[in-house]
C-alpha cells in the first residue's frame, strides 16, 4: 500500500472533565480501532468525535509505534497543546507564590479587590479549612464571604478589628447590603472560624445575635405529578437516575456518587458513602428500582466500570448537573410548573412517607439527618412504630401507574 492512501490520524490533546487526554481523530477503521481499545482507560467522547487515552508519554508512544504502518500521523496539534500547557504552567508558577494550587482553582469574585495589608488571610483560612478537611462547598462558602468581608474592610488590617469594629460591620451587613438571614449566618461563621479557629482569639460571636432563619417548607410533588413525571422517560438511564433517587430519598450527590458495588441485592439494601457530614448510611433498595437498574445496565453500552452512572469517560461519574438537567427537561414534558428541582424528589419521599404513616424517627435515619427538626419541616405524624419499611415508588408501580 502506498504511502498517499493511508487514512489520516491526527493526534491533539484536550481537556475534558478536569483531565488531561490524547485525542485520537480518525475515520472508522477496526484495525486502528482495536488498537486503540488495548490502550487502558481508553474512551470514545460523542461530544468531541473522537476517541480519548490518558494523556501521558508511554500511550502516545505505544500509538505511534503501533499506527505508523497503517496510517499518516498527523501530531501537529499535540505539539500546540504541549506549548500551551507550558504556557500555563509558567504563568500560574509565576503568580503562585505561597498560595496552593487549590487556592487558585476556586475563583472568588472580591479577591481582587482585597488590600495587600490582608492578602495572606485567604490564605490562612484555606490552609486551616483544608488540614481540618472541611468540604470543597463549605471551603468556597467561607473564602467567598471572608473575601467579601476583606473587600469591605480595605487597609484596615483584618486581625487588629476589635470585637465592636466587627459588630459594627456585620450591621453595615444588614442595613446596607441588605444581606438576606441566610447568607448573614454564612458571614458570620466564616468570620468566627477566622477569628477564633485561625487567629484563636477569644470567643465572643456567641454574643452577636442572629437573625432568625425563615422557616421554609420544602416544594413537594403529588403522587400523581411523580407518575406523570416518570412516564415522561423513556432513556433507561435517566429513568434509573430519577427512580433511586425518589425510592430511597437521595441527594443527587449521592445518585451520580453511587458505585456498583454499593448495591447489594441480596440484602437489598443501597450503601451510601461519605454523604452529608461524611457519613455513610443505608437504605432500601426499592424491588422494581432493582429492576429499572438490571434494564438499565443489560442496555447499557459501553458498561459502566465503577460508577453506576457514569459520564461519556469510562470510570468517571455522572455530573450533578446532567442529572439535574434530566429532571428539568422530564418536569417539562410532564407539564409541571410547580417551582421544583432534583432535590423536591427527596422532599416529596419523605412526605409521601410521612402520609403513609411512617414514623418520622425512621425517616430521619433513610434521609441521613442529625437533628429531628429537620425531618419535623415535612409534617406530625403519629408516633406509631412500623418494621416494614415499603418505598413509596413501589405502591405506584403496584397501582399500574409505572411502567418499566
């Protein structure tokens, strides 16, 4: 075979959910192909048209030495993302200084704006956030308002304030700003963490007092809105993801988190790992939930290797926001206009719990809460024990209202 009839492969790289790939572009071929299947972590991205290998120099070195008798290699544009790569790399080394990479990574919109006399307080909050491992949500919350507050203050230096300095601005906080109750709690945890935590002063924000929080009852659907809206689905994995989610009350962090191995379906149970609060529970695994999931994975292609949801990279988890983004787009073909989201699934479980009866001390340890007032949002119910726990996706579907 000559040389000017061999198919073209071109090899770049990208980045694709927060990781570095090769990426392979070529016209459908089994040869190259099962080539490519043999390097491990390999993937095919539908969004991009291409196929995807782990960025490093051992994989593209197996490629070439594997694709050059069959193909024209085309590398040109992994030599364009290479110098951008140090491009980068150069830059964020140059502004780096004492700060970690993590810092950088989360973008605070009142950064800039914070006087050089206070610029290593960020820095000294994240360091303390981090070694007491606190989440990446609460981290960002606690920079966000001690930037805020940083921003505010301007050259007066942050840790000389005196108890009544800051008083003063947290009043400034809710004449001025207008700040709502919720984030004025954030405020003021983020700065009695600075002050107390950080710079171990004496504790005086028990003194402060709080605005109320506004008691908020949770939006919940009908039982016949949650059949309406289920009847709406027809992928098996968006159905999958909407039913566990409403059969055993969960966050949509906990859905795309789940790995296969947290279903056991011998004891049918679900294990939930490292939830709200690090902590681990169980919870039923709902028998026509065991069903959807057994359809769900005979049709799935390829198979899902860790995660049970998984995204269009092998191994990597379904995104919050794509499963969001499947309730959202199922509310609206079921004509639903009530204001409600992902999370009103597990409002709506634990109602339709509370309605059948349940006692509440129950339903506080499926939904993983610490503190019963929690639970107490959705309504009283009677105290009365039950043993026998049946989802609440299950009665529909013995009712004939689901289909699988």
């Amino acid at each position: 075979m000559s040389h000017n009839i061999l198919p073209i492969i071109k090899i770049g790289g990208v980045n694709h959910h927060n990781k570095e790939w090769i990426a392979i572009y070529c016209k459908k071929d089994f040869t190259i192909n099962s080539i490519i299947k043999k390097i491990k972590g390999n993937t095919f991205s539908a969004s991009k048209q291409c196929w995807l290998i782990p960025y490093e120099k051992y994989n593209y070195d197996y490629l070439v030495k594997h694709l050059k008798e069959l193909a024209s290699i085309d590398d040109k544009l992994i030599s364009i993302f290479k110098k951008e790569k140090e491009k980068k790399l150069t830059g964020i080394t140059n502004k780096l200084s004492n700060q970690t990479l993590l810092q950088i990574s989360i973008q605070l919109p009142n950064q800039q704006k914070i006087h050089p006399v206070n610029k290593q307080v960020l820095e000294q909050v994240q360091q303390h956030l981090q070694l007491k491992a606190y989440s990446t949500s609460t981290r960002k919350t606690y920079l966000n308002e001690i930037a805020a507050f940083l921003a505010t203050i301007k050259h007066v230096k942050a840790s000389a304030l005196t108890p009544n300095r800051i008083k003063d601005y947290l009043q400034y906080c809710y004449k001025e700003l207008k700040l709502s109750e919720n984030t004025m709690h954030s405020r003021i945890n983020a700065l009695k963490f600075y002050y107390e935590q950080v710079l171990k002063k004496d504790k005086f924000f028990y003194e402060i007092p709080r605005a109320k929080k506004p008691y908020k009852l949770p939006n919940v659907l009908s039982e016949k809105e949650i059949v309406r809206l289920f009847n709406t689905l027809q992928n098996q994995k968006h159905k999958a993801i909407l039913f566990i989610a409403y059969s055993a009350g969960m966050r949509v962090s906990e859905v795309v988190g789940l790995k296969i191995s947290n279903i056991d379906s011998q004891r049918m149970q679900i294990k939930i790992e490292g939830a709200k609060g690090k902590k681990d529970r169980y919870v039923n695994l709902s028998t026509i939930v065991l069903e959807v999931l057994r359809s769900y994975i005979k049709q799935c292609v390829p198979r899902p290797k860790k995660y049970l949801f998984e995204s269009e990279i092998a191994g990597e988890p379904y995104s919050s926001r794509s499963a969001q983004k499947v309730f959202q787009r199922a509310k609206e073909k079921a004509g639903i206009s009530k204001n409600v989201t992902f999370h009103s699934l597990r409002h709506s479980f634990a109602t339709h719990l509370l309605e059948k009866g349940v006692d509440i001390r129950y339903i506080q340890d499926i939904l993983g809460h610490n503190n019963i007032k929690t639970t107490e949002r959705y309504t009283h119910v009677k105290k009365e024990q039950i043993i026998q726990i049946t989802s609440p996706l299950d009665d529909l579907w013995l009712k004939g209202d689901i289909k699988i």
